[in-house]
C-alpha cells in the first residue's frame, strides 16, 4: 500500500496521510466485492402453479465502462471495478490524463493476482477516448464521477446508445453549525472536511450555514487561529508531513483565485487570503493557500458554484430553519452536515434535508461500502449509485425463468391456448 500511496502523492499532490486513506477506502470496496455471491443469488419460488416454478437471475451485462477523476486516482476506480468484476462483467477504466499511473498499477497488481487477460483494461486519453466508449456498441454500462456538466454529458450521450449509466456529478456540500454545538470538536471537523486534499474532493465541505453572530463569531476565530498553524507544501517536506498540498494544475489553481477575487468583488469579507501563497523551494508549484470568507451570501458566486479548492465560506443564518431551507433551495445535493447536542434537530435534520449523504456531527459523510454513495439533484445522474446494493443491481441485469417439468409428459390438454397465461 505504502508504494501506491507514495505514487499518488507523487503524481497527485496530496499528502502521504491522505493517499493512505483513499487506498483504505477503496480496499473496503473490495472486501464487499468478496460477498457479492450472496446480494447475486436472486430468488425462487416454488411450485407458482402445479408443476410450476419461477426463479430470477442476476446475470452480468458484459463490458462495462469507468470514467474517473483526477482527485481519487485509486479510490473511485476501485468504487466501480470490484463490483462490476466480481458480478461476472469485464471492465474499462479510462482514467484521468492528469494522474494516469495509479490505473497501470492496479492493472499490474491484478495481473499479478491471476485475474485473466482482458477481464480489466486501462484506456489512456482524453475526451476523444471518452466519446469511443460511451458509443461503442459493445460498451454495456458506463460508471462516471467528475463535475455536473460533464456529468450530464456523459449520462446524456451514454443513455441516447443504450447505455446503462450512473454519472455523479459535483457538489457544494453545507453544513449547519448550531449554537448548542461542542465548538471545538466542529471546528476540528470542518477545518480537515474543508482543507483536505485542498478541498478537491465532491465531499468537501465548502458552506457553514452559522445561526446565529455568536455562533460565527466563536467559529472563525477557532478557524483563523488553525489556518494560521497549517503547513502546506509537498506531500512530505524534509521527512515531515504536510497538512495540505499542492491543487491538480496552474489552470486550476488560476481557476479557484479568480472565484476568491470574484467573492472579494461581490462583497463577501475575506479574513483569509490563499492566492499569494509561496512555498520556499516550490516558488511555481501549484499551490493555493487555505482561504476563509465570512458574510457569505447566497447570490454570490463563492456560494453558488463548486470551486473544488481550499475556500471555506460562512454564512450567517438567524435560524435552523432558514439554514435547511438553503441547502434545499441549492442545485447540488451531494453531502450535507449538522453540529448539534440536540436529538430533536438532528432528527429534523436528517428527515427534510434534500442531499443523499447525511451527517450528524460527522462532516464528511462517506458511507461504508456496504452502503451506496451517491446524491440528489444535480449532484447525480441516473437511478444507482455506487457500490452497495446499488452497485451490484447497476452491474447486473434481472432475468426470471418459469418453468413447467411435469410428473408425466401425458398432459391433460394438448389444445392450443390464446389467452393470457394464469398458471392454472
């Protein structure tokens, strides 16, 4: 694990720690992948009719495809391809031109295991490869993580050939920080939710929905004094780990200072400024420094859009109730949170919000793979999310068999019948 995590942090830019435990996450998928015999087992029922039996099939759909994205170069293949495996299907994965190595060494690891050639493929490319696959006739599904619009793109021109899809598109995950909340514990969760990995994850935690000016007040200067000790650079600096890397390219990095100008412009109050950041030695690295807005509103692009970097933004609610009503009103409907003591309101919480990952004094919560991850809204595309019972249901196809084995082939009726089947 140690070697893959190192090239990970190499190629990618996160640090060790956190290359660690994309693999660890992704390795669940294949521990669930182990069982998959038993949710692939389908059902029977005896004896429908005198004679008559009925029984299903979950039989696999043949090749299918994976699309994924540069941040999880490890975990989110291995979201699609134990599953689609282990269902009897072989598999594609075309993964990120940014970070393509993590695929040839699983692909390496698994031939290595015995897997048979041609079971587990790895395509290189870009969009044209992407196109190849999602109108190759002999593509049966295609599984998809990356931004909204490309999302809907995929899922779009995957389903107009007859494609099974799932696309997860992107996200501006909230969370509500209620006044009865252990300030320190939430505090610690929403620093790491919302600087891990330099916020390039769909579930970072972009939006803390404060109630109330004390409850801001007392955040942000919890906030502003952990920003002030983080160490970004390099995965690992002279021996030393970092809390936050480098951002995927110089594109991206420009990308996320033209939305902190943007806030700035719009009126949002910066408090803390990431887009000078310089590390010694790595002057031209990509680095974007942590970056904290407060009197955030919700007109402004900071807020609206998914800018998959390190911004943190905070926005004063006067109550629980304008702060739900908030998440509900956004386009994207990934992963929401709630800090509170309070049973009663996190029980409100977790009933009306309209996201599909939920987390009680939890920031980022990403279930277990023997749950399903995925969201609402634009935040996905298609019926199935991923891994899990949904996992196995997207990677297989229902077939049901009614069968007839009399005691005797001398049949009481030997007419012809033109009316619908009754089993009598």
């Amino acid at each position: 694990m140690d070697e893959l995590a190192r090239l990970i942090s190499r190629e990618h830019g996160k640090v060790f720690s956190d290359a660690v435990g994309e693999l660890t996450r992704g390795l669940e998928v294949v521990e669930f992948a182990c069982g998959i015999p038993h949710l692939q087992k389908g059902e029977h029922s005896a004896n429908v009719a005198t004679g008559v039996d009925s029984h299903s099939l979950m039989q696999p759909l043949g090749v299918c495809a994976g699309i994924t994205p540069f941040n999880f170069p490890a975990m989110v293949p291995m979201w699609m391809f134990p599953v689609a495996i282990a269902t009897g299907n072989t598999f594609v994965l075309k993964p990120s031109e940014k970070d393509p190595s993590l695929a040839l060494a699983l692909a390496r690891l698994l031939k290595e295991a015995g897997l048979p050639d041609g079971v587990f493929n790895v395509v290189q490319g870009d969009k044209e490869s992407v196109d190849v696959l999602l109108t190759a006739p002999e593509v049966q599904a295609v599984s998809f993580v990356g931004s909204t619009p490309i999302a809907e793109y995929i899922y779009t021109t995957a389903s107009a050939h007859g494609k099974r899809c799932q696309a997860l598109g992107g996200a501006k995950n909230h969370c509500i920080l209620m006044p009865d909340a252990d300030m320190g514990q939430a505090a610690n969760a929403i620093m790491g939710a919302a600087f891990g990995a330099a916020g390039e994850r769909c579930m970072a935690l972009s939006v803390v929905l404060a109630v109330g000016d004390e409850t801001a007040d007392a955040l942000i200067a919890n906030l502003k004094g952990q920003i002030a000790k983080m160490s970004v650079g390099p995965g690992i600096t002279d021996g030393k780990e970092n809390d936050m890397g480098p951002v995927i390219s110089t594109q991206h990095k420009a990308k996320i200072c033209d939305y902190i100008t943007s806030g700035e412009k719009q009126g949002a109050t910066l408090l803390v400024d990431g887009r000078d950041f310089k590390v010694k030695g790595f002057e031209n690295g990509y680095f974007v420094g942590p970056t904290l807005f407060d009197n955030v509103t919700p007109e402004m692009d900071i807020y609206q859009e998914e800018i998959f970097g390190p911004v943190l933004a905070v926005v004063r609610v006067p109550d629980f109730e304008t702060g739900l009503k908030l998440i509900n009103q956004h386009e994207y409907g990934n992963g929401t949170a709630i800090f509170t003591r309070d049973g009663e309101t996190a029980r409100e919480f977790q009933e009306n919000v309209q996201a599909g990952m939920v987390g009680i004094n939890i920031p980022i919560p990403v279930p277990m793979a023997f749950h399903s991850f995925g969201g609402w809204k634009r935040s996905i595309f298609g019926p199935l999310n991923v891994h899990g019972n949904d996992g196995v249901r997207f990677y297989t196809r229902m077939k049901t068999v009614t069968s007839r084995w009399p005691a005797s082939v001398r049949l009481e009726h030997h007419e012809s019948s033109f009316t619908m089947p009754t089993m009598e």
